[in-house]
C-alpha cells in the first residue's frame, strides 16, 4: 500500500519546522528592525531586547525539544506534513500572531516597545528555527537488528 502524498519522513518534519520557525521569527525580526530604525536610539533598547531574547529563547528551547521528542516517537516512519506541531501548538501560534498583529495596529503600544519587543521575539523564534535544523541534521533512524540476530541464526 502507498503512503498518502501528504505524508513525509519524520525527518522532514524537523525541516519543516525549521523553516516555519526561521521564516516566523525572520518576519518578526525585522518588524522590529524597523521600528528600531523608526524610534530614538536609547542605549537600554538592545538590553531589553537580550532580554526578551533570552526569556523567550529559554522557552523556544524547551518547547523544541518537546516537539522533537514527539517527532521522534511517532511509531509509524512517515506522517502528514502538518504534524510539525501538535494542536497546542498551532493553537499558541495563532493565538501570538493574532494578538501581534493586534498589538501593532492598535496604536495601545509605543513604536519603541514594537522595536524592542519584536527583535527579541523574533532572534529567539529563529533560534528556534536553526534548532529545529540542527536536530534535522542529527537525526538518526532508529536501527532495527538484522534478520540473521532476530531468528538467532549467523
């Protein structure tokens, strides 16, 4: 029988996720580049972004791991594309976006907080994309005995 067409590797479930993260937290990055261009430099505007950049990165960290845990333990060697993430996921994905896009068309926020809010968001998005590729890159299949071990013969 034929896997369906939408099925891919777990493997490339992993690279899959690498792009829509790298491709999130590039948009998101540079977003807040252009706020930073728009706003009055202030020599705290790139510690608070670090900041934002290691507290959101420490959770992309953890929340990446998961995810290739989960990959990972798929039974099965092949599944739908879409199971890069898993409801919750794409749950907490929408739920970012959509409030992100709010945030930055309801004026309720300053330029600067955009500049510096967006950088670090987005650096730590796209780390979590370069992870993703790393554990890509490492990923090994799993090794199964041969015939000859199983039925005990040499």
């Amino acid at each position: 029988m034929n896997k369906p067409f939408y099925c891919v590797k777990k493997r490339t479930l992993l690279a899959i996720a690498g792009c829509v993260w790298l491709a999130a937290g590039g948009n998101v990055a540079r977003l807040g580049i252009i706020s930073y261009v728009n706003t009055e430099f202030a020599f705290w505007q790139p510690l608070v972004s670090l900041t934002v950049f290691a507290a959101f990165g420490l959770m992309f960290y953890k929340m990446s791991v998961k995810h290739n845990k989960r990959i990972c333990g798929y039974p099965e060697p092949t599944r739908p594309f879409w199971n890069f993430f898993d409801i919750k996921a794409y749950c907490i994905m929408i739920f970012m976006m959509g409030g992100g896009i709010w945030l930055r068309y309801s004026g309720l926020v300053p330029e600067v907080f955009i500049a510096v809010f967006y950088t670090g968001l987005g650096c730590a998005l796209a780390g979590a994309g370069v992870l993703f590729w790393v554990m890509f890159f490492r990923y090994e299949q799993p090794k199964f005995p041969e015939k000859n071990e199983l039925s005990g013969e040499s």
